[in-house]
C-alpha cells in the first residue's frame, strides 16, 4: 500500500496520506484497494483518537483514473450486465461495494476524520473528501460533481454523503451541471467546513486538540451523530441517554473533572 497511501500514527493522530503525486492521486484498483485497507485497519488501530487525510503533490485526488475512461471509451466494459454485476456485487455489511467503501470507511472508523483538501477533488475524489467529519479546504480549491462530464453519474457514496450537508436543489444542480466551484462557496453550501491558508497543518492542529479530550466521549459522538443522520427520533434519544449513561462516573469522564478542577491537562486512557 505504500505506493498509494502512507499513515503515520503519533500523540494519537493518524496522519494518512495518498502519495500517488504523479497522477496527482488519481484512484486505481490499487488506490481503492489501499484506501478501503488503510480504513479498516484504523478501525482498531490502538492508540489511534483522530485521523487526518490528505494528498501529497499537486492535488488531494484528481479523481477516477484517466486510465478506467480510456477503457470505457474501448468498449473493453461494453457489457452492462458484467458492469451491473461487477458494481452491486459483494456489498459490505453497510451496503457499499468496494469504491463506495473507499469513501464510506472513513465515517465507520470510530474517531473523527478530517480531510485536508487542496488542489483539486474531481468527482471520486470529491466523494473521498466527503466521507470525513469534517473538510478543511484551501481557497483556490477546485471541487467538483465531476462524474457527468464522463456520461456517469457519483457512484462511491456521493448521495449518501451530501445528503446531509445541502439542499435538495444544491445537489442536483452539482450532478446535474458538474460544475467546478471553490473553497469559499463549499463552505457556504455546507460542503466544507472551512478555508485554510495551510488545510494540513490546521487539520493537525485540530486533530491534536481532538486527541487531548476523553477518547470515550469522543467516539460516543461519532456514533450519537452518524446516527442523527438516519435514525429517527425515538431511536436518537434512546441513544443519547445509554451512551451518557455509560460516560458518566467511568475513569475517562472522573479524570476530565478532576483535570478541570485542579486546572492541569487530563490524562486519558484508551
């Protein structure tokens, strides 16, 4: 995988990068198969309390390898009954195939993941970024919904992903047109969280500050707000009140009291 993605893990940051700079990250089976092991493995990955994701070089991901619509345009994947099998095939347990996967393991991995994005994230690289909790983006950032301009639609996750983050509307007309618009106007439409002079050095910096609260409280409310995005009311509030039940009075929740208490930096346990 080190061809394609790097992660270096350090005061509880898992700093993961895609180093493929000469094609300016663009995605190939080898970046899918990269992507979805890296996420897994940091599912479990101990000490691990918050992940940044970036690109090396030019870009963050450029998007679906120039190489995949050389072969589309070949016919070497004329066959749409091979095509429909090969995409709706071996779902996960979560119901992604294996690109879609890329981009949806970063919100099951159970710390907060923020993606650093400079450059440019063109349609799968877009949906990567979206899989993060939160998106730092620099100002003459390029994104884009780009998957019309090949006659295809955003397959890995994109509906998933935006759907909580903008209008009905704002969605359809970036499908619809995929047209090309910056950091500034991603963080107004809620697709970016925000513009950075350096997006890296401040998701660090971030992800640092994450790293020094109670890791349990932290993951809590990954899962109390991966959950506020589908579950419905009854099952949201259930939640709330067994997940603050098992926070309140253990070791993690004592000692960040104590801390504020005594005024000194908590020390947390895994």
């Amino acid at each position: 995988m080190n061809d394609r993605v790097t992660v270096q893990i350090a005061d509880g940051v898992a700093d993961v990068r895609l180093v493929r700079t000469d094609k300016m990250n663009a995605l190939d089976d080898a970046m899918f198969t990269a992507l979805v092991e890296t996420g897994e493995r940091l599912k479990t990955a101990a000490g691990v309390r918050a992940v940044v994701l970036s690109g090396e070089g030019r870009a963050f991901c450029a998007g679906l390898d120039m190489g995949s619509f050389a072969a589309m345009a070949s016919g070497e994947r004329s066959n749409p009954d091979a095509t429909s099998t090969l995409l709706t095939q071996k779902r996960t347990e979560g119901g992604a195939n294996r690109a879609q996967q890329a981009c949806m393991v970063w919100r099951e991995i159970p710390v907060p993941v923020i993606a650093a994005v400079h450059g440019v994230a063109f349609g799968g690289g877009f949906q990567l970024a979206l899989g993060a909790d939160l998106r730092f983006v620099a100002a003459d950032v390029k994104l884009a919904v780009l998957e019309i301009k090949w006659g295809l639609i955003p397959d890995m996750a994109g509906m998933v992903l935006m759907r909580g983050l903008v209008r009905d509307d704002v969605a359809r007309e970036l499908t619809y047109t995929g047209r090309i618009f910056g950091g500034e106007e991603a963080v107004a439409m809620g697709l970016a969280t925000r513009v950075c002079a350096d997006p890296r050095a401040d998701a660090l910096a971030l992800a640092a500050e994450i790293a020094g609260k109670n890791p349990h409280a932290i993951r809590a409310g990954k899962r109390l707000l991966n959950l506020m995005a589908e579950g419905d009311q009854h099952a949201i509030l259930l939640a709330e009140s067994k997940e603050q039940g098992a926070l309140i009075g253990s070791p993690n929740q004592v000692e960040a009291v104590m801390a504020n208490l005594q005024k000194r930096n908590p020390q947390f346990a895994d």
